[in-house]
C-alpha cells in the first residue's frame, strides 16, 4: 500500500535526503555487490543532479552521466537504452 504525500509544502532539501535514505535501504548493499554501474543524468526533472550523483557516490563502482537525457525514460527518448546494450557488448 502506497502511502499519500500530505503535505506538499516540505523542503526541497528534506525531501531529497529522505529519498536518498529510502534508496540506499532498499537497494545499496555495497559488500553483497560485485560491481554496481550507475547512469544517470545532468537534467533529470524529477530527481535533482546533486541526489542522483550523492546516491551514485555512496553506491557504485562505476558512473556513466548522461548528459542531457532527462529522467532517462520513454518520455525522453529512451524506448531502448542504447548506452546500457552498447555498454554490455
């Protein structure tokens, strides 16, 4: 069950260092990670630059920013993420 956002009014930083805290919970298990490789983008609306590389940081051995590609979904152009296929040839 997903919980509503009551108050919209929160700041900017208090969201986005609790977003980082959600994340690095769920998904960042470094010592249990042979190799983690994190792309990410410069522009994203939705997620600051300054969040996504702070989470890549503390969570990848590698980083690839995409500059420019937005959220990285089909929304930005990315039905097929080219840069991961070319990446894993």
């Amino acid at each position: 069950m997903r919980r509503k956002l009551i108050n919209k009014e929160l700041p900017e930083d208090y969201i986005a260092e609790e977003t980082s805290k959600i994340y690095l919970e769920r998904f960042a298990k470094p010592s249990e990670i042979a190799k983690t490789i994190c792309f990410y983008s410069d522009n994203d609306p939705y997620v600051k630059y300054e969040v996504e590389k702070e989470f890549a940081d503390k969570v990848a051995t590698e980083q690839i920013l995409l500059r420019g590609a937005g959220h990285i979904n089909a929304e930005s152009g990315f039905d097929t993420f080219e840069e991961i296929v070319n990446y894993l040839k």
